[in-house]
C-alpha cells in the first residue's frame, strides 16, 4: 500500500486546472481511473471454503426467493444486503467475496444464506421421511432459503402476483434506482440500499405505474403507508411473534394475502414453516401426497390443507422442503417423479 499511495494522491490531484464538472456521467469519467486504482487495491476477494453441496449461490440467487442480485457475464453476482455492497464469485474451490464500502464482513453474507443451518442434516431427515426426497436433493446441491431484508421482501412479492421473474426483477431494480440510497460501486455498478417504506409512502403514484407497477401502485402506496403509521420496528418485531401470529398480521396489510403472507414469513421473517402454495406446490403436493384435493379449486380451506400437508411431512423447515419441491417441480415433470420413485 505504500508504493501505491504517491500514485493514488497524484490520481486524485492531477497537475494543472481541474476539468468543469457538468453532470454525473461527467463526474464518473474523471474518477473513473481513481475508482478503478482503488477498485485493483481494495477490491480483492476472499475465499470461504464453503462447498457446493452446502452452498450453491447461483441456484439460490435465481431461485424465485430475490430480485435485485445481478449476475455478471464471468459469473459473478453483485448485489446488497441491507447498506451493505457484495460482491460474490462462486469456483470450484469455494464461493470467493468481498464487502463494501466496509470490508470483511462475512457475518453479513453468512447470515443472508443462513450458513448457521445444517442443509446436509435437513435434507437426510426429509430423504427418512419421504424417500422421494432423494432425486429432488440431489438435483438441487446447495439450495439454500435466504434470511432478505423483511420489508424488501415484502414488496417484492407484493409485485410478485401475476407477474415474470423478469419483470419482478426490472420493477424492483427501477424502485431501487429511483428511490434507494448509493451504497457502493462493486465490480463496476452502483449498487443502491432497497428504499424504506417511509420513502416508498411519499412517491408518486403515476411515477410508480411508469415503473412497471401499474395497478399495484396503489397497493405499494398503501402499504407503505402503512408500516410507516406502524413505525420502523413492527415489521422486524413479527418475527418474535409465532408463524401463525404473524401471518395473521401480515394479512392485515392492503393486498397481502395468504401466499405474500407466507412468503414474508418464510424469505423475510424466519417462519422457516412457512409453506407458499402457487401453482407449482399445489400440483407438487397434489400428485406426491393430496391426491384427494387434486380437483379441489384452491380455496383458503385448501390452500391451508397442502400447507399443512407439507408441514406434517417434512415437520419445523417444511418452508425449506417447499423451495426445492418448488425449483424441482419449475425445470421437471412431477408426475414423472412420482412414476419414478413412488
């Protein structure tokens, strides 16, 4: 580092006048050398020897449960937890990573992933109660269900509803470009904090529609509204509260119903029981283990009976069960599954 910095103050105090300073994009070509000098110095990654079968980042990161991580053409993704940058390399030899702007902080990354739960134990244990379970885990090495900011989560899924992964994800990262807080430049782009509902509750409604929201608008609006009236801690607080306790809160929401509901409660809260039913569990649960509510339109009363269906086999991570059943069920064939292993 001392050999570097008489390069990095000269960089930094070029000789002769300073250019005019016109707008951003003008801002980011003068520093763009300083940033990436610093970038080469401080932006080297470390390596945690974390490996695939405990951890596989991009299988999780595309897996339906986050919107706003970008994957880089060499592999890489970057993206934030909370005012943190990250930046992530999954290789052969571990997931290599880094922090900014403060550094080193892998306790962030741990708990994100959830590293502190035994995935290889949960999975035996699903394989004892349910000998299926074999192809689906062994198709999915390292699937992992997050532990996301609850209020991003929130308005992540309440944008979910009829909607694509990708335009999930484009309507999120334009909430974010709009309206959250810079954070840090990893790996060549801004990354920004996702914005708090009190910044949400002050948009503009036509703004909102031109971001791909359209008639969720006036729901995103309205519960922002909502959770700044409750204060910055009654979201967070649910998750000292029991599942069921907190899934009734939720739904007390505008446009929050059982599924968004459980959603939070499994991405964002920690309800690690929380059981989404969409498409993809209705007809898992239906063709593996209900086949008597197969023809059953999918009512409250059914939607809370494959739920319960799934908690009763795969017991207190049932949540974590669904999320491979869900990605299983996404890239095959349930029946053919079933056919197989049945």
């Amino acid at each position: 580092m001392r050999l570097l910095y008489p390069k990095l103050r000269s960089a930094v105090n070029p000789p002769g006048p300073s250019p005019p300073i016109v707008d951003e994009d003008s801002v980011r070509r003068y520093t763009r050398p300083i940033v990436q000098m610093f970038q080469d110095v401080c932006e080297a990654l470390e390596r945690a020897p974390v490996p695939l079968r405990v951890l596989n980042v991009d299988l999780t990161l595309s897996s339906g449960q986050a919107f706003r991580w970008r994957r880089k053409p060499g592999g890489e993704w970057v993206g934030t937890i909370g005012s943190i940058g990250v930046h992530l390399k999954p290789a052969a030899d571990g997931l290599y990573w880094q922090t900014a702007p403060e550094r080193d902080r892998w306790d962030v990354i741990a708990r994100y992933f959830a590293l502190n739960i035994d995935l290889e134990a949960l999975q035996a244990q699903w394989i004892r109660r349910e000998p299926r379970m074999k192809a689906v885990v062994e198709g999915l090495p390292g699937l992992r269900v997050l532990r996301q900011d609850v209020e991003e989560v929130l308005f992540s899924f309440l944008c979910a509803s009829c909607n694509t992964v990708t335009k999930i994800s484009r309507t999120m990262q334009a909430l974010e470009h709009r309206y959250g807080d810079p954070v840090a430049e990893v790996a060549g782009e801004l990354l920004r904090s996702f914005p708090r509902a009190g910044k949400l509750a002050a948009a503009d409604e036509a703004d909102l529609r031109g971001m791909l929201w359209g008639y969720r608008a006036p729901s995103l609006l309205a519960v922002a509204r909502f959770l700044k009236d409750r204060g910055d801690a009654w979201l967070a607080s649910l998750r000292e509260r029991s599942y069921l306790d907190a899934r009734f809160e939720l739904m007390k929401l505008p446009g929050i119903g059982r599924k968004i509901a459980d959603c939070i409660c499994l991405f964002g809260l920690g309800h690690n029981e929380a059981v989404p039913v969409d498409t993809h569990i209705r007809k898992v649960a239906t063709c593996m283990f209900a086949p008597q509510l197969a023809s059953c339109s999918l009512t409250e009363r059914t939607y809370d009976a494959l739920a319960s269906v799934l908690r009763e086999r795969f017991g207190a991570y049932a949540g974590w069960a669904q999320q491979y059943l869900f990605c299983h069920s996404r890239a095959t064939q349930v029946p053919s599954l079933v056919r197989k292993h049945s």
